[in-house]
C-alpha cells in the first residue's frame, strides 16, 4: 500500500466555493458495498435509504473564530494564526494554543504578532513561545507553534479573539464572501472548540431531520475537536509512516445506549461524517464485556483523546454505513473510506462523480457509503 493508491486528479473547477442553498438541495452519491453499484440523487433524497430504526449520529462541534490575521511586531510584515487546540497543561504560562502561523520560518521563538481587534481596544499581543515538536508531530517547517495569547486589559481572551478572529475556511475556498454560519452545521453546539467544521453535516437542515425522525429514524450526537489533521496531507510514500495528530472527543451514554439498541433491534448505525466515525470507533474497547457475555463493546468516553487512523485492513465495530463528502486526495480521509468501502469501490465512485460534474470538498457534494 503506497500513499499514491489514494490520489487522483482533481479539477480545479470542480472545487465548490459556496455551499448548497438550500444546504439539502446538494446532489447524493450513493455507493452500495456489496456489489460497487452506484446511485445518483440529491441529499433529500437521503431518507429513501434509510429504514425506521436506524440511527444517525452527528458530531455537534462548533468551529472557532480561529483565523487570525495580524502583524509582526517590529516589522509591521503580515502573519496569521490558525487556533488548533488549547493546552490546557501549560495554564501556568498563560493561554497557550497549538496554532499553525503563517510565514511560518519568520516567526521563532520570542517572536510577537499583534492583533487588532474591533472597537477602541487596545491590540492583543501573541508571543511564539516555542516551535518543533508538538505531542508527537514535527511540524516546524510547516509553521507549527505554541502561541500564548496576551488580550489586552480588561479584555477577556474569548471577546479577544471574537473580535479578531474569523470562521477558518479551508484554504481551497478561496472565492467565498457569504454568511460564515453556513460553514456550521444546523445542530452545533454553542461552546465553539473546532479549527475546521464536520462537513458532511452541513447538508442537513432542521425540516430534513425532523422529517426523518417523523419516519422513525433516530439521532444522536457525539463531540470531537476538528484538529490539524483536517489540514495536513500525507506526505510520507509508505502512509503507515504518517503519524496522526490528537484530538479530544465525547461519546456519552445516550449515544453508547442508542447504539446498543439500535443494533440489539437489527438495525444500521449510519455515521454523519469522518468525524463521527473516528469518534465512535475510538469509543470501542476490545476488553470490555457486551450485554451477550462476548468480548468487545463501544464504551463511554468523557474528555477523551484520539489518534485513530483508519486504512485499508483496519476494523470497523461500531459503524454499519456513513454519510461523508469527497476528499482532498492523498489524505488520510480518503484511506478511511477506502477503508470502509474498497480502494477500487471508492475510486471508481470518484472517478464517476468527477465525470457527472459533483461539487467537490468542503463545500460540495455528498456520499453516503452503504
């Protein structure tokens, strides 16, 4: 297995720069496992493959106003911060992000960019406290840093970053001026802890969920923090060499108690997006007892953390279908659905959706993988 199994061309056209309006009016790729058939429809058409019982689980993550644009103090050059992840055990050091910066080789240690929020305030200043190694991932030469924020005074670092920062679109968005919600799902949650948003959710509005809930379908929610993978290809030619990236996530009872039902009664548990199956494959412990007495369950995680990388040969536990929109090539992405599916199941879905014109990315289509 090479890296190079899971690349394709990828027309630059094609790339969707606005999303579906209305979100659900997006076309549907329906690929079927069993025998590689294809169907073409639209995502409101979604609940025609879907039976009373089944269960959706949705990641409900909120993305952060997480770019920042600013300028080096000193030299008044440009340079911008993408928020990764809090680092909640460097507290003693102040507010501490994992961040992604921008000229990246510019800006070492002792570094300051400032920003200047909104209103009368005064600017908010962000040391590069450290760069190079980061929970396992080399990143210095891609602009991978530890930034403490100092807002200034009087100024919480939340309204802080309200006022300076912006909803971080993908960078191959680059032609998008409309309303920032719309790179939110319908269903997020309030706190705001995500650097990207769990794309293949933003096809559903409220009407098409309380639709399917109408016909008996169920919904449930988990939680996982978007973090840098979402931006970082794999580089290495042998993509078991590439190491992935941490990210925190919640599966709670309900959803551990949804999931035991669902399959108990012989139905399908259908994730809405990577996401939401990284998370609910993460919550599966080999050692744990099931309800039947046999080895293995999906378990509850609370504030937990997750690497899991999923490729051809992997297991998959918890999840009987997913709903997902097309991906970057070379990603770890496409290795997943490769590995839900089959390599050649999936590039023959890619290729014919390339040939029909779908919307690709973020922004784009939707695949539902059955």
């Amino acid at each position: 297995m090479r890296t190079d199994d899971f690349d394709y061309d990828l027309p630059e056209e094609l790339i969707a720069q606005a999303p579906a309006d209305p979100r659900d009016s997006c076309r549907l790729l329906v690929l079927h496992r069993t025998d590689g058939a294809i169907d073409h429809r639209h995502f409101t058409d979604i609940g025609d493959y879907l039976e009373p019982g089944d269960l959706l689980v949705a990641n409900r993550t909120r993305v952060m106003p997480a770019r920042l644009v600013g300028h080096k103090a000193g030299t008044g050059g440009v340079a911008e911060t993408l928020l990764l992840k809090r680092r909640e055990d460097m507290d003693a050091l102040g507010h501490v992000w994992e961040c992604l910066v921008n000229p990246g080789k510019r800006l070492k240690p002792g570094a300051t960019i400032e920003y200047h929020p909104g209103g009368l305030h005064a600017p908010m200043s962000a040391p590069v406290v450290l760069t190079g190694t980061v929970e396992g991932y080399v990143d210095d030469s891609r602009g991978g840093r530890l930034v403490r924020f100092e807002p200034a005074e009087g100024l919480s670092l939340d309204d802080a970053m309200h006022e300076a920062g912006r909803v971080p679109l993908p960078p191959y968005i680059t032609d998008y001026h409309g309303d920032p919600e719309k790179y939110q799902t319908v269903y997020a949650m309030h706190d705001e802890h995500s650097a990207a948003a769990p794309t293949a959710g933003l096809h559903f509005t409220p009407e098409l969920i309380d639709r399917l809930r109408e016909r008996g379908i169920d919904w449930a929610t988990v939680e996982l923090e978007v973090g840098i993978d979402t931006f970082r290809l794999v580089e290495e030619d042998d993509p078991t060499q590439h190491v992935m990236h941490t990210e925190r996530y919640h599966v709670g009872p309900d959803v551990v108690d949804a999931v035991h039902a669902t399959h108990a009664a012989g139905h399908r548990v259908v994730a809405v997006g990577t996401t939401s199956v990284r998370s609910l494959e993460s919550a599966w412990d080999a050692d744990a007892t099931a309800a039947d007495g046999t080895k293995g369950d999906i378990v509850v995680r609370r504030d937990a953390t997750t690497n899991l990388y999923l490729m051809p040969g992997s297991e998959f536990h918890v999840i009987d279908a997913m709903i997902t929109n097309f991906h970057v090539p070379r990603s770890t992405l496409m290795m997943l659905v490769s590995a839900f599916a089959t390599r050649e199941q999936i590039m023959d879905a890619y290729h014919e959706a390339i040939d029909r014109r779908y919307r690709m990315l973020s922004f784009g289509d939707a695949m539902l993988i059955e």
